[in-house]
C-alpha cells in the first residue's frame, strides 16, 4: 500500500518524535508512505465565520496538491491538520460558490479543485485499512503491564460529522492500545479541551486543565498518557513545568504520541522514538517495563 | 450587575452581524444551560456560553464586546456538539471576536511575549493563536 502523507508545520520541528516513530511504524506494517510534494499549512484553525473564504484558501490549495499527485487521498498525523483539511473540504463540497470563489483566487494554479480528496487520519488507516488485528500480528514487543490513558482533545472527534469515532466516548485509542498488549486505563477527561493556542498567552489556563486533566488520568492508574495533537503535546507535557508551580501537589507524568508506543510495540530503533523532544522523560517507567 | 435591555438594543445592527457572521439562529436557544454545564472554561469566563446567546439576542453590545469570555473560549466546540437546539454556539463567540478584530482590535500583544517564550513555543501554537486573536 501507498498513501500520500501530508506532515504539516509542527510534524517538521517540535513534534519530530510524532513524526519519525509513525514513519518507522508505517514501515514496519509495509505501508510506503509519500510525502505531499509543495504542501503549504493546512490553515492552522477552520474559520469559523461564515464569509471568511480567504483562509480555506491554505487547506483547498493543499488538496490541490494531493490531486497533482496522482491521488485522491491524503493521510495527516496531526489532528489539527486532520480537523483543518476535512472541514475546509467538507465546506467546499457543500458551497459550490464559495468552492468557485476560491478556485476564481487560486487562478494561477494548474488545475480547479472539485470537492474529490479524502482526508483520512493515521489512526482511520490503522482501523479501517491495516485493522488493529493485522497490527497485532507484528507486535514484536507486547506493552505489557503498561497502563495507559488515551488522551483526544477535540480535534479529533469534534465536529461530529468530521470525528473519526463517536463525540463523547471515542475508543479508537483504546482498541489500537489494547492490540499492542497494553492495559487502556479509561479516564473522563480523555476528550476535554487542553485549552489549546491559550498557552501563548493565557498560562493559567493551561495549567488547571493539565492539571485537572493530568490528575483525573492517574486517579484511575495510568503511567503514561497518550496525545495525537502536537499542541495538546505541549500543553499536557511541557506545561507540566507551570502545572507544578500552580499545584505543588501534582505528580510529573510522562506524554507520548501514540505513534511512539506504536514504534516501541512494532520493534522501532529507538532513535526513531526521539524521547529528547519529549519534556517528562518516559525511559525511566518504559525501562521498568523492559521496553527499552 | 445591573443590565438594560431595551427594543434600541434589541434592534441593533450587532444582532444581525452576528447572526450573519455565524450563520446561526440566536432565538432556537431557549436557555437549557447544556452549554455552560459542559464547557471546560467557564471557571475563567465572565458571562457563560449560554447567557452569551442571551446577550446576543438582546443586542447587549458593549457587555460581549468588552467580556472576558469571548477570548477565552478555544472553540473546542463541546458547547455545539451537545446543544439540543443544534445552535453552534463557538460560530456565535467566534462572530463576536470577528467584529473586533475586523476593526483591528487584536487580543494577542506578540510583541509582548519574550523571545524565550516565542522561542519554545511550537509553531502550531503561535499560528493558531494569530489566527484566533490577531487581525
């Protein structure tokens, strides 16, 4: 199999760990992975105003892109690219005017876009594609007595018609941990806001959700929490600095992508891990468990 | 606090920019709470999501345009995906900043933040707060 891959902005710097541990896993499972050639940011943020046609611009042009690849259909790992692309999509399929409006914008381009490129995240091609059974097949090494909360945020699973599983109870995470030999702890505030871009400029926001959010996931047990957006990464791990300094009660926790598990499952070097963009060092609970 | 409501208000143009702007219908909301009893960030708002739509509907102008909550909302969309009445109500905040920041009222103050912070700051943070706040 081979699937057109769209990485976006952060994939390329801060979240290079959620980038080359799902690169090697998708390797490992024997998916050949293209990258979008001349891909631009996927939009950041779906506008949400009605008449704001500009910024669907960004994403429009990146499905462009996928079309000039001889394909009609791209995979994001991010779940702000994920939510970003499948709206903008969703919206032009639904709107011909605003769809011509911004095609008549993009003149310069080769060719129109017409509403025809699936967006389909990581974790769809996992379920729906490869299915989690086949993974398990290629587990080399089970995660066994790892107790794991699986973290969603929003983007992921809101809106409900853009969602890759249900809005309130999403399993999906559950289900690919559970096929990699780990123990899926459930916890309440698995699809809770992380609070998102307020970490530029609103700290104590981010640190009592971290916090409420952090803490609701170790009441039940788990030793490690899993992410698939690199801003809830950085909130729910780097701000973990300012989360103590709010609650000195509050215990560090290590956050990982999903995709690292994934890796370390599927027998990735650990290179391709890269714990050193990760702020809480996961080695020492992962060693514990002999998986490194 | 006290609050007027008065038909000049009801009648003002803000009603119908928002409306238009969000594309939705601010009187299907008939005040269930669901919204406000869901959001992750009513601790640090000052009108809460579902007196938000209440103000809206009675052209309360100068209280949404100078309100805490409107910024602090991160469109996490919880609010829409459970309101019975189907009302998206992160599209209302959303058009309630846009009126603002139409007029180039940005909330982010970049130049603010030290460069230690824009530096460990990841782009997908920076981008989609320019996004929200900024012009």
């Amino acid at each position: 199999m081979k699937i057109c891959y769209y990485p976006g902005c952060t994939l390329k710097n801060n979240a290079k760990n959620f980038e080359e541990s799902a690169l090697c896993s998708l390797n490992s499972i024997g998916v050949e992975v293209e990258e979008l050639p001349r891909w631009n940011c996927c939009g950041t943020v779906f506008s949400l105003a009605t008449d704001d046609l500009i910024h669907h611009v960004a994403p429009i042009r990146n499905l462009i892109r996928v079309k000039e690849s001889n394909t009609d259909r791209v995979m994001t790992l991010c779940a702000m690219c994920y939510n970003t692309l499948k709206r903008a999509n969703e919206r032009v399929k639904a709107d011909s005017e605003s769809l011509d409006k911004i095609n008549q914008f993009m003149y310069r381009e080769e060719i129109d876009y017409e509403g025809d490129v699936k967006i389909l995240h990581f974790l769809e091609l996992l379920r729906d594609e490869i299915k989690f059974e086949n993974i398990s097949k290629k587990v080399t090494k089970l995660l066994k007595n790892l107790k794991v909360a699986n973290y969603y945020g929003c983007l992921l699973v809101r809106p409900k018609e853009i969602g890759l599983d249900d809005v309130e109870n999403p399993t999906i995470l559950e289900n690919l941990m559970t096929a990699l030999g780990a123990d899926s702890i459930d916890f309440p505030y698995k699809t809770e806001c992380c609070g998102a871009y307020q970490t530029v400029n609103n700290l104590e926001i981010i640190a009592e959700r971290t916090y409420h959010i952090l803490t609701s996931a170790q009441s039940q047990g788990a030793e490690i929490v899993t992410v698939s957006c690199p801003l809830c990464a950085f909130n729910l791990d780097h701000r973990q600095k300012e989360t103590v300094q709010k609650y000195p009660e509050f215990k560090n926790i290590p956050i990982l992508y999903f995709t690292q598990l994934l890796a370390i499952a599927l027998g990735c070097p650990e290179e391709s891990l890269r714990f050193d963009l990760n702020y809480i060092d996961p080695k020492p609970i992962l060693k514990e468990k002999g998986l490194i | 606090m006290r609050i007027n409501i008065s038909q000049r208000k009801i009648k003002d143009p803000f009603v119908a920019k928002v409306q238009e702007l969000s594309g939705q219908n601010l009187l299907a909301c008939y005040q269930c709470g669901k919204c406000s009893a869901g959001c992750p960030a009513v601790s640090q708002m000052d009108i809460l999501p579902n007196q938000i739509i209440r103000y809206a509907q009675l052209g309360l102008k100068d209280e949404l345009l100078q309100s805490k909550s409107i910024w602090i909302c991160a469109s996490c969309m919880t609010c829409n995906a459970r309101c019975p009445k189907g009302i998206n109500i992160a599209e209302v905040i959303e058009a309630i900043r846009q009126i603002l920041l139409r007029k180039r009222e940005d909330y982010l103050k970049i130049e603010e933040l030290s460069d230690e912070e824009k530096t460990k700051l990841p782009p997908i943070a920076m981008v989609s707060s320019m996004r929200k706040f900024t012009s």
